[in-house]
C-alpha cells in the first residue's frame, strides 16, 4: 500500500468568525492525483491556505496530518520543509527581490542543506526554458510586474524548484494562454513520480490533460460532498454542480 | 520539529562583528567643558596656521551666541560640558599596515578595512578617534595627480590656500550652532582634489569611527573635483556602544566644479547612544553632477539633510538615502537642494524603516530661484513601518518662485503585508527570515547604488537591526 501523505479529518476553519469549512475529509497518499472542484467562493482556496497553516484562518476542529505527524498547529515554513507546497491563486508581489535569489534561499530552507550554486543555476536555467521562461525574468524582482500567466509559470518554477512531495496547485491554469496552459502541464507532467502527489484545484480540464487523475472531489460549501474518478471531470464540465449542491441542502 | 525550525546558518549576522571596542588610549584629553583656552589648546597641539586658530577662536564666540535648534527631535540628552572634544590616540600616522599598534588593527580588521582595500579601493584613509591612523593612497591614483589626504596635513601642504579658500565656505560656522562648533574643534578628516579631466576608477574610502567613551568626533571633509573629473568617495561609519551621551558633528563640503561628477557614498551606522548632528553640502557648477547614496543606521538622534546648491546651469543632483529606527531611536533625515541656475535637475528617493517605536522623519526643501526657468525637481519617500509602535512622519517644504518648473512629489507609508509573509513562509523560509527579504527588498534599490561590498555590509545592518531586541544603551 503507498504511504499516507496528507490527512485531513474533520477540518472546521473560519475566516473572521465566519466558518468556510465544516467538516473536510482528505487523505491523499503518495503516488496519487486528486483533483478538486466546485464553485467559486465553496472553500477551495482556504482548504489549501489551511493545510499550508496560513494563520489567517482559524482552525475551529479538526485534525491535519503529515506523513503520520500532526502538523495542525505547526508553523507555515516548518510544513513547507516537509514538502509541502501550494501554487497560489494569486501569487505575492516580493519587490527588491529577484526570483533568482528568493528561489535560492528558499531551496537552501527547504533542504536544509547548502546549494551547490553552479548547478542550482544550470538547472534553474534549464526549468525556465522548459517552461518557456525568458532567462532574464531569474533578475526580475519577484512576480513584479508579471502578467497573470507569468505568475504561474513562476509558481511552477518554484515547485519545479523546490520539489515537494504534495504539491497543491490553485487554479493554476486560470490566466494562462493555450499554449501555456500546454507548457504548464508538461511542466506538472515531468514533476509527478510515485513518492510525490498532486492536489489541483482548478476550474477547467484542460490542465488536467495528460495526466493520469485518480480522485476527483466536488467540495461545496465547506466540505467535500463526493468523490469520484477522472469521469467526473467531463460530467462537471457538461452538468456544472447543480447536483452536489442541491444533495448537500438536502 | 527542533531542526526544522533551525536557523539558516548563511543567512546569520555576527552580531559581535558591529558591537566591539578596545582599550582606550588616549594620549592627550581635554577638559571636559569648552572655552577659548581648550580652542586654543587644541589649536596649538595641532600645530594649526594662525588662520586656522583664528578661525577657531571666531567659531566658538558664534557657538556661545547660537541656541540649540528647536525644530526637530530632541536634543535634551546632549550636554556639551560633559563633553570629552578631542581625543587623540597615541599612534602617529602610519602608512604601512604592519605598523599600526595591534588593537587599533585589530577594531579595523573586524570592520574589513584592509580586506576592502584588497579588494582594489584606491586608498584608505581611517580614523581612529580624532586623528588618521591609518592612510595610504594606491601609487596609480597619486600618479594621477589626485590627492587624498588628511585635513591637518592638507592644511599645511601644498594645497593649503586650496584648503583654506575652500574651508567652511559652503557651510559657514555662522549656519547653525553645532556647525560653528565644528569650526572650533574640528579634527581629522578628509581632504581630497582632483583635477581637471581626471577620472577616478576606482572609489576611494575611508571608514570613520569613534572609539573613546565620551569623546565628540567632528571630521572634516572637503572634497574638490575640478573641471570635467570624476571621483566615487565612500565613506562609511561604526562606533562601539557606550553608556555615555556621544555627540558628531561632522561636515562635509563638496565642491563639483564645471562637467566634473562626484558620487558621495556613506553608510552611517553609529552606536545607539550617538547625537549625530551631521551637516552636508555640496557646491555644483555649470553641467556638473552630485550623486549622494546615504544610509542611516544606528545613533540615538540623528539630523542629517545633504544639501546640493546647483549653481550653474545644467547642473544636476541625484540622492538616494535610506535610513532606519529602531527603539529609542529619532532619526530626522532627508535632502535639500536648491535650484539657482536655468535648467537644472533634482531627483531624490528616500526610503525609511521604523521598528520596535522608532520614528524616522523624512524632511525635504527643494527651492527654486526666480531665474531658475526650466528646472525639474522630483521627489520620492516611501517609509516601512514594522509595527504599529512606530513612527514615520513626512516633511516635505518646496518653494518654487517661477512657474517654468517640474516638479513632482509622491510619499507612500506602508507596512509588511501578512500575505506576503506567509507566501515567503509558504516556501520553506522561517517568518523572521522572510521578513528580513522583504526589508532588503524595499532597501533594494539603495543597496543597488552601493559598491557590492557595502551593499552586503547594509544588508547585514538590516538583519542585525531586525533582530535587535536588546535594550537602547543610553543612561545618560
Ligand atoms: N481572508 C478572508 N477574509 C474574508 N473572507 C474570506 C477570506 N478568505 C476566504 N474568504 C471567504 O471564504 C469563502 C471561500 O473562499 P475561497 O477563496 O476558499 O473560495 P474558492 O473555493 O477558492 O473560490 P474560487 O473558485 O472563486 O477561487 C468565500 O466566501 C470568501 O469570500
Ligand atoms: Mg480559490
């Protein structure tokens, strides 16, 4: 059986007293790709703040672990050296810092370990041209001033990067163009292997093309009301999430 | 979880690098108060010319008739009669570095200066206390004609009408009372020239500090870059702390004659219990250029506004200045410039950070001359605040007496955003870490202006004042 990776169990998280998620359930284990989906403003985003432990959100219940560990009240960096990573909906402005410096302290953090610089450049340089990165964008200060897409791409770089083994992508593919969205999920394509896992959220299947999909989770109001394979997708996309909200009201 | 949360070893500041001093020698100290007898004192020990003590002597009647200014942060903390002026340390000038008594090379080694030099800076000119130790001009800038040396010895060299046609005219002791004490017990400094058509490569530095409990420092330094020549000149500063109220008042006059171009760099980062009450100027003639690059660290009260008078048409000035506060501390910084011919230029960007209930002020004059047409002036202050403690407050004055003028104004006063907090976190880098980048990234476009050694050195002043939460040394 692969390893457990993530485990949220009973997850109640509010935002300014107002409680986004109620009762979340999610195991994902390495090896695997779980897609979620569901309406704008259901809670995905805050799920992915929450496992992340961004202290905005207030965790009410509920439990989260790690590779078996419990990390519920751990600090954001500490969950990131463990591995693991979130492509934000909409990435930070970091002005003053270049991407190249700001990946370079990040990968030193997140190995623990001293970079060996020249390789650290030959393969940063390599994973921009993969995908599609203009070299001089490694000077630039942190996703100042990039287009929407420039910001994902760069949120790519650093999983690229930094290697995580749960990385959980935020509608990545929103903002990106066609051929973007193809480079984009190359890019995620070369990345997966069996010891790491996905968790896209995304609104669109077309980043998901390529990729073999083993979970997909309709989360509506705060909680994942029901969980299929890849076939949803297409039933999503025709249907929308009708049928979900109205079983959770039922 | 215990390695985890470990410190990022490269990123760490040897806190013992900045915070250090030695024993005291002091070969020579005046009376604690200051009358015509001590000016003369010093005059004498110092061998001045009869100009020179003269102009002393005149300078102390205009300091005993000048009030202490009112108009910024305090100064209450300051009494003069506690004030140890001169202090001279028992070491004669040296030009080799194998002979500078070893504490005194040892306060310089742990400052960097002889590895700076290595690193292809023209000259070295530090001074210990109130006198030049150490002071060694690289042979290819002498072959140049360029002369860099100390004020005392400028001042009876060759150079010496050069020096006193110049000295104290662009900031008279008659400007206000701690530049008239200046002009009574100056000491030490820089002299430099150099002449026409002559470009500098490489900067030249001199690292300033003080080291004697008690002891005033108040260099001078005059710098003359003649016709169509160009000069980078860094100066830095550090003190050890002590638990005695210490006061500088140093000058600096810069004389930038036609087509010449000088770029004055200085990172100040003075001992928390510091009233560094600094004065700055810069005279610019016709299509010259002054490029002044200033960071404020450290010091209990700083007053600190370079002032540019652009004199002939075409001149221009660039300043770009940073200055940050921490607890205890009220830095009143900024630039003036004044626009006195046609078509000159003034930009200035200012950034400051206050912490932990430090106040930074930014104050700003730029002023126009009736015949001054065609003048364009712009002006940029973003200050960081790291805590609803602190303090940031914008002064901006302008007066423009003709209406052909450009000129613009932006402040911005912002805050370390949360989200970009758990972004930086959010990959790996602990929160002091990640808040420390964000820091060095609003510095950033100051530090750019540095040569890179001094860039890292105000990097490492940033984290070092990130991570301060001791106490402000000042009991006086
Ligand atoms: N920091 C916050 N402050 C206030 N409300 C918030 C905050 N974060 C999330 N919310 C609210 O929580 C709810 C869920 O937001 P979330 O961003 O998780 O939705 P989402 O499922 O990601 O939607 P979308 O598909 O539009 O990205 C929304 O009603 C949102 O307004
Ligand atoms: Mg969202």
């Amino acid at each position: 059986m692969a390893e457990k990776l993530l485990e949220v169990s009973g997850l109640h998280a509010s935002v300014e007293d107002k409680e986004i998620l109620s009762g979340l359930d999610l195991n994902v284990s390495a090896g695997e790709t779980h897609v979620i989906m569901g309406p704008n403003g259901a809670g995905k985003s805050t799920l992915g703040n929450v496992i992340l432990g961004n202290p905005e959100y207030i965790i009410n219940a509920g439990k989260i672990l790690f590779e078996g560990a419990d990390i519920t009240r751990e600090k954001t960096d500490a969950r990131a050296r463990r591995g693991i990573f979130m492509s934000f909906q909409s990435p930070e402005e970091v002005p003053g810092v270049t991407l190249e410096d700001f990946l370079r302290v990040s990968k030193t953090a997140v190995t623990g370990k001293p970079l060996k610089v020249f390789a650290f450049k030959k393969q940063l340089k390599k994973t921009m041209a993969a995908l599609n990165m203009d070299e001089s964008y490694a000077q630039r200060y942190l996703n100042v001033g990039f287009s929407g897409g420039e910001k994902k791409k760069a949120e790519i770089l650093q999983m690229l990067t930094l290697q995580p083994k749960l990385a959980i992508l935020d509608e990545t593919d929103s903002g990106l163009d066609v051929d973007a969205v193809r480079i984009v999920s190359e890019g995620i394509r070369q990345y997966k292997n069996e010891s790491n896992a996905l968790l896209i959220i995304t609104h669109n299947a077309k980043i998901l093309e390529g990729l073999k999909v083993d979970y997909v989770h309709i989360l509506t109001d705060g909680k994942i009301v029901h969980t299929g394979g890849p076939e949803l997708i297409d039933e999503i996309s025709r249907d929308g999430f009708h049928r979900w909200e109205e079983s959770a009201a039922q | 979880m215990s390695n985890t949360l470990q410190k990022n070893k490269i990123e760490e500041v040897d806190h013992s690098l900045y915070d250090f001093k030695d024993a005291v020698h002091p070969s020579f100290e005046t009376n604690a108060g200051l009358t015509p007898e001590i000016v003369e004192q010093i005059s004498r020990e110092k061998g001045d010319p009869d100009w020179m003590r003269a102009f002393r002597l005149k300078s102390l009647e205009i300091y005993n008739q000048l009030s202490v200014p009112e108009w910024g942060p305090p100064i209450d903390g300051l009494d003069m009669n506690n004030i140890v002026a001169y202090v001279r340390p028992d070491t004669p000038m040296r030009g080799k570095w194998s002979e500078v008594p070893s504490d005194i090379k040892n306060t310089f080694e742990r400052l960097g200066i002889p590895e700076a030099e290595r690193k292809s800076l023209a000259g070295v000119g530090a001074q210990y206390d109130s006198e030049v130790v150490y002071h060694n001009v690289r042979e290819e800038v002498a072959a140049q004609g360029v002369v860099y040396t100390d004020m005392e010895s400028a001042l009876k060299g060759k150079y010496a009408d050069m020096v006193r046609e110049h000295f104290m005219k662009l900031v008279p002791p008659t400007d206000h009372k701690f530049a008239a004490l200046h002009g009574a017990v100056w000491s030490g400094g820089s002299f430099v020239y150099v002449p026409a058509g002559v470009k500098v490569e490489i900067p030249l530095q001199s690292y300033f500090r003080l080291n004697a409990p008690g002891a005033g420092q108040f260099e001078h330094t005059l710098i003359i870059v003649d016709k169509g020549a160009y000069l980078h000149f860094i100066e830095g500063c550090s003190a050890p702390k002590y638990n005695v109220a210490n006061l500088h008042a140093g000058c600096v006059e810069l004389f930038v004659e036609e087509g010449a171009r000088l770029r004055y760099s200085t990172i100040e980062n003075w001992s928390k219990n510091m009233y560094n009450l600094n004065t700055k100027r810069a005279l610019v003639k016709k299509g010259g250029a002054i490029e002044w690059v200033s960071g404020s660290f450290g010091s209990h009260t700083s007053y600190l506004y370079p002032m540019s008078v652009l004199q002939g048409e075409g001149a221009r000035m660039e300043f770009t200045g940073i200055t940050f506060a921490g607890r205890g501390q009220q830095l009143d910084t900024g630039a003036k410039v004044v626009h006195a011919a046609p078509h000159t230029s003034s930009h200035i960007v200012t950034k400051s950070i206050s912490k932990d209930g430090g106040e930074c002020t930014y104050r700003s004059a730029v002023t126009i001359a009736k015949n001054a047409v065609g003048c364009k002036s712009s002006v940029s202050c973003e200050s960081l605040m790291l805590d609803s403690k602190s303090r940031s407050d914008t002064i901006p004055a302008m007066d423009i007496r003709n209406d052909d003028a450009d000129v613009g104004h932006e402040a911005k006063i912002g805050r370390i955003s949360d989200d970009a907090v758990f972004y930086l976190m959010s990959r790996g880098i602990s929160e002091e870490d990640a808040r420390a980048m964000i820091v060095s990234g609003f510095a950033e476009p100051i530090s750019k202006e540095l040569p890179v050694e001094y860039a890292v050195e105000m990097n490492n002043l940033i984290k070092l004042e990130m991570d301060d939460k001791s106490a402000p040394v000042c009991k006086a």
